[in-house]
C-alpha cells in the first residue's frame, strides 16, 4: 500500500535515513501496539457526502450523473452498515441539498461526533487514464503536503484537527487497504492535505475519501453500479470497525454483563487487528 510521507528519505553513508516528523507522525502511528482510541460503546459518527444541490462535483464520463449522487448513495449505505454495528450514525447532508464546508464541520460538532468521515470521487477530465484510490487526512504541522491543489501550504499552521494526527493516518491506513481489496489495487495513496477545511477544523479523527475517478471509463462504469457502491461501503465499514472497534477488547476484559451483550464475534475479531504499514 502506497503512503506519501512528507519529506524524501534520504541515503547518508549508505545508510536510510527517514525525516524525524515522518517518523513521528506517520510510522510510528502505524507500528504503535498502544490503542488511542476511545473506549466508549456508543460510538457516534458523522459521515459526509460531498457535494450536493448547487456544487454537483465531478461529471461522470459516461454521460449526465455527477459526483454528488454517488457520495449520497456511498453514504446511505455506509450509515445503515455502521448502524447496524451499533454505531450512532450521522450525515451532514440527507438529501440533494448543497452545505457550506464550515456547516459540515458544524453539524459533526453539534452531534459531538467521534469520528468524521468524508466521502468523494475523483477526476482528472480531460485525462481519462488516471485511477484508483486516495485516502487524505490532514498534514500535520511542519510537514509539507502531498496535495496543495494551487493553495498556498504554509508548513508552520496548526489547526484542530492536528490534535488527531496520530489517530488521522491509522484510520486513513486501515480503510484504504480495505478498499484497495475492492478496487483491485488501483491504489494512489495515503495522502497528506492542508487545504481540506472540512478536515482540519474537526475536533475528532476525520478522513476524506476519494473513491475512484468518474473520469476513467471503468472506474465510472464500477462507481455507477449499486453494487459497487455497496463493497465500496462495506470496506470503509470494515476499516471504520477495525480501528473503533478496538474498545471491544478493553470492555471484555471488564468483563461487565450489559457491555458484553452487545459484542457481536464479528466485532471481536475485528478488534484483534491493528494496522500495520506495508
Ligand atoms: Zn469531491
């Protein structure tokens, strides 16, 4: 799986050596045994389909369907696969209604979300060749992006949401593998972003997705598929419960009654898992 650190490692007397932010903020998350994640049951989330009313997004190669009908769908499917999982489940936009980037940051903080996460598709119109999948969080302080999209990317910013870069990279890591089984390997990255302000001013964990490009012929004929959509869903709900779902191992060793009857053994297989890098 590819990951884009920040800074070129670098070969000193024929030894590797990685940037110390790097280390820090990237590999060390990913190789850390030490759970940071809540430990809490009722575990809320707010999932964002981007887009929507006005601002279409990306048009689909395959004629007049837009971005913004995919993410909605992705979105619907992946609220009833976490609600199903006992997960509270939010999303900032319910219908074709167009929302303020600053209103979905609102909306996951007044429903006090645990985790954000926000879903796209991509494209590179006119190139029709380019495809696969990104996963994004935001670039930790210090550190220069992957993706700067013409923003300027001042290095020495900190904005809230850095407080979560650890958690940010292990979540983006873990449903960016399980997506990549779903999309045969089409795998642009885990990337780092400034720019996003639906990411950097979450209070929580918070990821943006780019499922695919509407702009390549087979990707878009896939992203047009209800059942596409589907997997796409049920991956990022595999990811999302593989690194929330950790609470379950700390709950049974409690070993209290009312806690332990809602764990599934789907759930506790799920928490034995901890993402590696690859
Ligand atoms: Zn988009």
């Amino acid at each position: 799986m590819e990951l884009w650190l920040g800074f070129a490692p670098q070969l000193i007397d024929n030894q590797l050596f990685v940037n110390a932010l790097d280390l820090k903020k990237t590999v060390q998350p990913l190789l850390s045994a030490d759970t940071i994640w809540p430990t809490r049951t009722n575990r809320i989330i707010v999932i964002d389909p981007g887009h929507g009313g006005e601002d279409a997004g990306a048009k689909s190669i395959l004629g007049n369907r837009y971005e913004k009908e995919f993410t909605l769908d992705w979105a619907r499917r992946l609220a009833s696969l976490l609600t199903a999982k006992g997960w509270q489940v939010y999303l900032t936009r319910a219908n074709d209604s167009d929302l303020a980037l600053s209103n979905r940051v609102a909306v996951a903080e007044q429903r006090k979300g645990d985790l954000f996460v926000s879903l796209h598709f991509n494209s590179a119109a006119p190139n029709e060749d380019q495809a696969g999948l990104e996963t994004y969080c935001l670039t930790p302080s210090g550190m220069p992006s992957s993706l700067t999209r013409s923003f300027e990317d001042d290095l020495t910013l900190t904005f809230p949401n850095n407080s979560f870069d650890g958690q940010n990279v292990q979540l983006a890591c873990v449903v960016h593998r399980a997506l990549l089984r779903v999309n045969g390997n089409h795998d642009r990255g885990v990337r780092r972003a400034r720019f996003p302000a639906v990411l950097r001013g979450q209070q929580r964990p918070a990821i943006l997705i780019e499922g695919g490009y509407l702009s390549n012929r087979r990707e878009a004929r896939l992203i047009s598929e209800p059942g596409y959509r589907q997997k796409l869903a049920q991956a990022v709900a595999n990811g999302i419960e593989e690194v929330a779902g950790r609470d379950h191992e700390i709950v049974v060793s409690t070993d209290d009654k009312n806690q332990r009857s809602e764990l599934s053994p789907e759930n506790l297989q799920g928490s034995s898992q901890r993402p590696v890098a690859r």
